[in-house]
C-alpha cells in the first residue's frame, strides 16, 4: 500500500491541487479515480462518512477531506513522509 491513496476525480478542482501539491513536493501516492469506479467511490465515502473529495489517506489510517495545501502538508510533515 501506497503511504499516500487520494481518492478523487479529474475535473475536481479541490483535488487537482492536492495533487499538484504532492507532485511538487515529491511525494508517491496513489490515485483512485471515483468517476472510473464505483468501489473507489464507496471506499472514499466509508472512510470519510461524506461524499467531498478529495479524501487522502495516509499508510497509518489518518484521512484529509478536502485539505487546504497547509493542512496536506503539516500531515506530510508530522509523518515524515516530507
């Protein structure tokens, strides 16, 4: 597993800038698409008990939705992952 899984969709704005973040800084993640597949699109929802997106999930369990660039990063940060 991936320390990093955002789950989003490519015309969410919220989450092109998350991404763009984590490529700027780097960091591996891995994508799952809610508009490819529904499975993504329940797991996304169970984690977070919402539909926002995007919703990050960190290696430990932690979940972000709908982060701003500073909360993603003091996230990063506290684990080490930057």
């Amino acid at each position: 597993m991936s320390e990093v899984i955002v789950y989003g969709a490519d015309w969410c704005g919220d989450c092109r800038r998350s991404e763009a973040l984590l490529k700027a800084l780097n960091v591996e993640y891995e994508k799952k698409d809610v508009e490819q597949s529904a499975e993504f699109t329940e797991e996304a929802k169970a984690i977070s008990g919402r539909t926002n997106i995007p919703v990050i999930v960190f290696s430990d369990g932690k979940h972000l939705v709908e982060p701003s660039d500073a909360e993603l990063q003091a996230e990063l940060k506290l684990r080490g992952i930057i």
